[in-house]
C-alpha cells in the first residue's frame, strides 16, 4: 500500500473505518477511496481512485500529486468548499463537483467524505468514497436540454386558460379548456372539486397534492402533466397543466391563473400557429420601425404600420400594393430597394434619401420557397434622419472654420491636393489667391476682437458673393485667406482679385454704430508645371501677398513663375 512517510500508515487510519477482513474489499472497491490531508496530499488512495485519475497505481498518484486543488479539483474553489463543509460538519455527502485526469480531461464526480482523527496526533485527515458521474451528469444534460426545447415549443403553442379564486371556490374556464375536457360550459359546476372529478382516477389525487403543495410551499408557479377523461367521449388523453399563483401581502393566495394543453392531438398544433401569429404582431407592433412584408407582387402580407408604414387608419389594408400604400405611387417606386433582390435573392441593406429630406436604413430579406423561387420578402427600414443630420453637423464641424463658415484650412489644402492632381494628370489651368486683411491687428486694439470677428464674417461675405460654383473658399489662419480658382489663368485670376480688393475697399464694416473701414492685400499664384507641389504653389502666392504688403498694402500682386526643377 503507498504510504507517504509523513502521514501514519494507511493501515492505521483504514483500520478506523473497517475490519482487516474487508481490506481487500477497499483495494479493489469499484468506486475511489482516498485519505487526505488538510494540506493537499494524499495519504491513501486505492486502484480505482488511481485509475480514476489517470495514474497507473496508488503509489504513481500519490507520488505525483502534491497538491490536490491545483491537480485534481478542476475549480480550486470546489476543494475549498469540500473542506468547509468537513470542517462545520464533519462530513460530506454527495458533493458534486469537477475533477481533471492527468491527461487534462475534466469529469464530473460524488464525494462523500468524513474527517478524521488519529490518535496521539494533532494532524486532521479526510476520508471519502469518489464515484465517476461523468456519463450521468451528461445524461441530465441532454435530458435538461430536450426540456428547454419542448418548454419554449410549449410556450408558443395556442392553449387553454383558467382563473381560480380559492376563497369563493370559483373556476373560470376558457373554451379551449372546455374542449379539451369535453364539457359543455352549462353542464359544468365550475369548482376545484368538479375539476378534480374530470382528472383520471389514478393521477386526480397526485394533481391535488401538488397544487396544495404550490400553495403552501410560497411558490410562484407549478407545472404538472397529467391524463383527463373526456366527460363527452370517456376517452383519455394527456395535457400539459402550469399554474401561477397570485399572493396578498401576507402570502395568502388570492387568485391562481393556469393554462392547460391537450398534448395528444393534432388541433392544438392548429392553435399554437394561431397564437403564435398574434403574439408575433403584438411584438413587431411595438417595434418603432417599419416592419413590412410583401409578396413577389409588392403585395403587404403584413404591416406592423409603424415608422415609415405609419399611414392613416383607413389605407391600412393588407393586400394592397406597398408602392400605393406607403407613398401613392401607382407603379414601383423609382427608388425600390426590394427590386434588386428579386434576381439576386440575397439579403441587402443600404441607406437611402426620401423626399422631405428623410433618411431611411432599409434591409430587406427574401423568403425563399422549397424551389429556391421568391415567395416574399421582409423590408426593415430606420428612420435614420437624425442620425444623418449628425454625421453631417460632425463632417462640418471638421471642415469648416467656426466663426467664418469658409473651409478651414485642412479642408482646403486637401482641395488644393486634388486640384493639383487633376491639372497634372488632365491638363488645364488653376490659380490660387492668398489674401490678407491689412492692419487687422489695429482693428482689434482699437474696437475690439468682437469687433475684428465681424470684420472677419464681413470678408468672407464679400469673398463668397464672387466666386464661381466650381470656386472655393477658405480661411488660413488669423486674417488671411484662400481663394482656389479651377479652370482659371493668371490674368483672369488677377481681375478677379483686384475687383474684390476694389470690393473689399468700398464696404465698410458696421458695428454697434460706426463704420469700419479696410483694405485687404492679395497675392496670385498660377499653376505652371505637372511638378509643382501644394506648399510650393501656396509659397509663390505667400510671397507675392507679402510683396503687396511691402509695397503699400491695398493691391495686388502677381508671382513670380516656378522654378524649373534641375535635370
């Protein structure tokens, strides 16, 4: 027997719990048996416990294990808890939890254990029987499973209902309920004694008991099947019973309310579709979007008449072609986004702009039939207005300048990039304006910087009234702006900038009574080679604006051409 010199012999301690006759009973018992100690070892284990393990031998395994919670317990919280209930009680009895094989594999296992004393000595010792429930615990998982299914298959099925008040002893029936015992409503006494008589002799006092159980155990609900005979046919048949209980504050049950299915036949099947379909429209009539199917022929096969659907009471009618319905088209409405699914039979989703400026996010899903063939489709659509005018509010915000409403200046230099592809690879002339207001700093020291914003609103103004569509705008920084002219040369460029200085000098700027008066200084720029790039064109007209400036402010000045790049 393997034996850790630390620990008394096993012997010992197996002698505690069984004559010496019976050793040879524990070295080949069918489930595991085990000594351990507090600490994590193992004292004692027998040749299933090993084999259990994946150990070839007692003496291999408890060699091998120094501790027990990080080796043999797959949750080391598992061997925590084992020994609380030891320790407050002095035993376990099929405790179940998760042991890992040496090979790594994880299985289910029940422990009944005790602690123990050895004499002469401080040390605690715990003793236990371990079986394999592997198989079992996979067993009542399938079993647990197939129980989901059926219940939620249950749920959805059309059945009967009833209300019980036990303090009149009064019994309401649906009419299912009264179908499927085979009762006529005016033959029926409508008390739990009468409902009992209708149960099967040898299931009516087990379905008593256990609806008094629900009532004393403090329970919300119960669930029960049981047979019935058919008061009109004696014939029996099974159904399906769930009560709920409904309590006063003092727990007392003042009303059950119960459903009941006859699981037997084929018409309850019938009803189930049938309270399927009304469960399914109250819940897609709470969803705000438009919900709708059509058929092949644009037909509405269902509406939940919300969101874009929402049409007045009266156009509400199935049948009638979605396009006339939904929008008073007397065709296919031009903007159809279910027509590309009749060939392609594939899900799609994309956004779309209504008249009125609605934004919609629209999905529409085709329902094939058995042959592959179109039978319907399922159109989703969001109203995503708001959620557009943010994008669109975000998207200005990041490239416009605030005060202005011009372009900022990241926004234009990526203009200007792609003007400058397009001339390079297509051809063409584009010309480039920097433009300075002249003693902008003298504006704000002597009225004020509220005074210099409006003096910077009114340049943008004045800029804006003489663009062209294909032009663009856009302040640089501080007082000095853009002006990018595609499709333009050099003269044509310097009128358009003499004629806004000109302007610009006729136009004061009024504020809070008095007038203010500016002059602005521009600097031109054309485009001249295919190599030029967006800082050296914007450099040429920087400095032909700070020549203007040099020379007197209030004018115009043309640059210099581009340097031709060495060879």
């Amino acid at each position: 027997m393997p034996q850790n010199s630390k620990f008394p012999a096993p012997e010992i301690l197996i002698g505690q719990i069984r004559p010496e006759e019976n050793k040879d009973f524990f070295e080949n018992a069918p489930m595991g048996i085990f000594i351990s100690t507090p600490g994590g070892r193992f004292s004692y284990a027998n040749k299933t416990m090993a084999l259990m393990l994946g150990y070839e031998s007692p003496k291999e395994m408890t060699a091998s294990v120094t501790d027990i919670a990080g080796q043999v317990y797959a949750d080391r919280s598992d061997r925590e808890i084992f020994k609380s209930f030891l320790i407050m009680k002095g035993e376990v009895t099929n405790y179940e939890c998760r042991f890992v094989k040496r090979s790594g594999k994880v299985f289910w296992v029940s422990i009944n254990a005790r602690r123990l004393s050895v004499k002469k000595q401080e040390a605690l010792y715990y003793q236990g029987f371990v079986t394999d429930i592997d198989e079992r615990k996979q067993t009542e998982k399938e079993l647990k499973k197939s129980r989901e299914l059926l219940k939620r298959a249950q749920e959805i099925a059309h059945i009967g209902s009833w209300e019980f008040y036990p303090a009149t002893d009064s019994l309401t029936w649906s009419d299912e309920v009264y179908r499927i015992f085979g009762v006529h409503p005016g033959k029926f006494g409508a008390t739990y004694r009468d409902f009992l008589d209708l149960i099967h002799p040898g299931d009516s006092a087990m379905v008593n008991q256990a609806y008094l159980n629900s009532l004393e155990s403090g329970d919300s609900c119960y669930e029960i099947e049981h047979r019935i005979v058919r008061k009109n046919t004696c014939e029996i048949r099974y159904v399906h019973e769930k009560c709920f209980h409904e309590r006063d504050r003092s727990g007392t049950v003042i009303r059950s309310v119960g459903i009941v299915q006859d699981i037997t036949g084929l018409r309850q099947t019938e009803n189930a579709l049938r309270k399927s379909e009304e469960l399914f429209q109250k819940m897609l009539a709470l969803v705000p979007d438009m919900i709708s199917i059509q058929d092949s022929e644009m037909n509405i096969v269902y509406s939940n008449w919300n969101g874009f659907a929402a049409v007045p009471e009266h156009q509400r009618n199935l049948g009638t072609k979605c396009h006339l319905t939904y929008r008073g088209y007397d065709h296919i409405c031009p903007d159809c986004p279910p027509v590309s699914v009749f060939d392609s039979k594939k899900i799609i989703e994309k956004e779309v702009e209504m008249p009125g400026g609605i934004w919609l996010n629209i999905r529409v899903i085709p329902i094939l039939d058995s042959d592959g063939n179109l039978e319907c489709f399922v159109e989703w659509a969001r109203d995503i207005t708001e959620q557009k005018h943010a994008e669109e509010k975000l998207k200005t915000l990041a490239t416009t300048d605030a005060l202005t409403g011009l372009w900022n200046r990241r926004y234009f230099l990526e203009k200007a990039a792609l003007e400058i592809n397009r001339a390079g690879r297509y051809g063409g002339d584009f010309s480039l304006l920097m433009i300075d207001i002249d003693d902008f700093k003298n504006i704000n020291d002597t009225y004020g910087h509220a005074a210099g914003d409006a003096v910077l609103k009114q340049c943008a103004i004045t800029m804006n009234k003489q663009l062209r569509q294909a032009d663009l705008s856009g302040r640089l920084g501080g007082e000095e702006f853009g002006m990018l002219l595609p499709n333009t040369g050099i003269e044509d460029a310097l009128l358009l900038a003499e004629r806004l200085r000109q302007i610009t000098g006729k136009t004061p700027v009024k504020y809070e009574g008095r007038y203010i008066f500016l002059t602005v200084s521009i600097g031109a720029a054309a485009y001249q080679q295919e190599t030029e790039s967006v800082n050296e064109l914007f450099l040429r007209a920087d400095r032909a604006l700070y020549r203007a400036k040099r020379e007197g402010r209030n004018r115009v000045k043309k640059s210099g051409p581009a340097k031709t790049p060495s060879r």
